[in-house]
C-alpha cells in the first residue's frame, strides 16, 4: 500500500468512532518557524540543537518584533525576519497579516514561542490550532506581571519551574507539553532565580518541540498526552 492511502484505508475505523486521524512517517521533517523578542537563551538553544541534529525538523525562519538576533540566525543560516510591531503602521493586526505571510511563505508547520514577548491574536492562533508551542515560568498564576522572581524571591518560594505549552486564546492556559522544576532556597538571590528559570525553560522548551516534531503528543480536550 502506498503511504498516501492509509489514511484514506483508515477512514471506516475513524468514522465509525468519531476520530480524527492524521498519519505522519518518520521520514518527515516538518518546518519550524521561531518567534523571538530580546531575550536570546531559547532562541540560542534550539538553534544549536537542530544544527547538532537533535531537532527532527527543518528551521525555516527566525522571526523577531526586534532586531536582535540576526548575527544569531545568520550563523546558523536560517532566514531572519525582523517585524516591528510599534512600526506597522496600522498595529498589531497588519504585524500578524505580515507574520502570517511570513510563515506561509516557508510553509511553516509549526511555531515555537521562543520567549516572544506579544500575545498572539485570533487570526494567528486559528491558523495554527495545537501547532504553536510557548514556553513559560511556572509561577503563574501566583506571580503575574513584568517581576515574577523579584515576587518568588520576596515570597520564598522553594521550586521555581518553566511549563511549556501549546498557545491558545486563553493565556497560558493551553494544553501543557513539557513541565520541570529547580529547587531554591533563601540564598539565591532573584538574579540566581532568573538564571536558574532560564535555564529550565531551554530544557522544557527543548522537551516540547522535540515531542511535538516527533509525532508523540495527541491533544484530548485542554491536556497533552505525551508518548515516550
């Protein structure tokens, strides 16, 4: 049988229990686009994860609302696309029509939030159901705002972590992919907090898209079954 027809073979099974089914082969690379803001560590990180092979996708393009890390991107040799939101002139929504170009353009199949700082609208999220990844601290929604280690640090806390996550139009709260966490105690300092937070979500970040390029989550409701 020809690869092309085994979902269509499949599809008695899946009408008769109300499924829907997708069929992915190994061989397969899908293409990823990478959204970054200022803060380089994930952008850095999956970069040279996929030149060492460790990525079974293609990076088709690193699109960033600033200017930052194109030296990062030509090193790597992926396609750079500065698109600054404050500069669009008609805002944000003709900014998603430029990005939603963009990622059409590379035939993008999925898209990694790598530290992109902008709340994406519905026209982007409809575009790419279950197939935009985002990467967070974990505090929330205990500590929310612009200074959520300054708020952990002041409060305590014992475990900071990073949950990464597919997007959906409500923040943060999507369907959770990949989750870890560091101990800390009253000796680290906030800085010592953000390294260690950062280091967390490069690893977690890592974890998710790896699952997802590889075939091994199946989304059920508001959770992520992920298969080892």
């Amino acid at each position: 049988m020809r690869r092309d027809d085994l979902a269509a073979a499949f599809d008695p099974v899946a009408q008769r229990f109300g499924m829907d089914v997708a069929v992915r082969f190994t061989d397969e690379r899908p293409k990823i686009a990478i959204l970054a803001s200022r803060q380089p560590h994930c952008l850095a990180d999956l970069l040279g994860r996929w030149r060492a092979g460790e990525l079974a996708a293609e990076v088709a393009v690193v699109v960033s609302n600033h200017a930052d890390h194109a030296a990062l991107a030509e090193f790597s040799g992926v396609p750079y696309r500065h698109l600054p939101i404050e500069a669009a002139g008609g805002g944000k929504e003709l900014a998603e029509a430029a990005l939603l170009d963009e990622l059409a353009a590379h035939d993008v199949d999925l898209v990694v939030l790598a530290r992109y700082m902008q709340i994406l609208g519905p026209a982007v999220l409809d575009a790419y159901p279950h197939r935009i990844i985002n990467i967070h601290h974990s505090f929330l929604p205990a500590f929310v705002g612009a200074r959520p280690y300054h708020q952990a640090q002041q409060r305590g806390v014992k475990l900071i972590g990073a949950t990464a996550h597919y997007a959906t139009a409500e923040l943060d709260e999507g369907p959770i992919i990949a989750q870890d966490v560091e101990p800390v105690t009253h000796r680290d300092s906030v800085a010592d907090m953000v390294r260690k937070g950062r280091d967390l979500e490069t690893v977690v970040l890592a974890r998710a898209v790896r699952a997802h390029v590889e075939h091994r989550t199946l989304v059920f409701g508001n959770k992520t079954i992920v298969f080892s």
